[in-house]
C-alpha cells in the first residue's frame, strides 16, 4: 500500500491510499478519484514530503539488528578461540610456522603486526570488536 498526498482542481488538498502507483495511475485515468470536499474529479498528485520518522525508525531497528549479529559474532569467537592479547601477532607466528599447536586465536595486534603478517602471508582476518555495554 501507498498513501499519496493528492489536490483538487479548486486547491483542496486531501490523502489517499492505493495498492500502487500503477492502481493509482489506472483509477485516475478512468475518472474514479473524486475530491471529498467538493467532488471533482480532477485530481493529482500533491508534493509530499517523505516520512522521515519512519526512515529513522526502520535505521534504528538496523543498527539494533547489527549490534545484535556483532555481538553473536564476539560472542563465538569468545568461546571457540583462546584471547592471546597483545600476544596475537607472535602467536600467529608461532602457529602459521608450526612452532605452536594449530587452533583459533584472538587478541589484539597494532598497524604495523598486522601489515607485517600480512607480507608473511599470514592468514587473519580484523573484526570489528563492539563493547557489550556490560562493563
């Protein structure tokens, strides 16, 4: 369904709801809109401006959706992986030459650790680490 915002030929501005533009554009096309105050049957369409609580409302449920999924994210990474902290680099290290048992890790690396395993072609991915709130 939309709703648009429509106008009378004598200036009487009123809404309506169709099931689409196209329903709309065939009822006005065969005369069937009429103007509740006066009854005339010359009617268009009105500017109207978008429904911006809406558009607020549906980014608000967006970001609680992601905050969600990220938090999901933490919270499987936090129980399938060991934290190494600021050892993560080294630890990478140590586990892509097979100097330390293979498993999942996490912790924390600066630009430089990270561009450094990189050009070693060391395989890691950066997650976006969001704060539970809790703390």
């Amino acid at each position: 369904m939309i709703r648009f915002a429509l106008k009378c030929a004598c200036g009487h501005r009123f809404d309506s709801w169709f099931r689409d533009n196209r329903a709309y554009e065939g009822l006005s096309a065969a005369g069937r809109i009429a103007c509740p105050a006066c009854g005339g049957g010359e009617v268009a369409k009105a500017p109207m401006a978008p429904s911006l609580a809406a558009a607020r409302e549906e980014g608000a449920d967006a970001a609680v959706r992601l905050r969600s999924l990220l938090l999901g994210l933490r919270d499987t990474v936090e129980s399938n992986c060991e934290d190494v902290g600021s050892a993560f680099a080294e630890e990478a290290r140590k586990i892509h030459y097979g100097e330390a048992p293979a498993r999942g890790i996490y912790g924390e690396a600066s630009a430089e650790e990270a561009n450094a395993l990189v050009e070693e072609e060391i395989t890691f991915a950066r997650l976006p680490w969001i704060s539970r709130g809790d703390s």
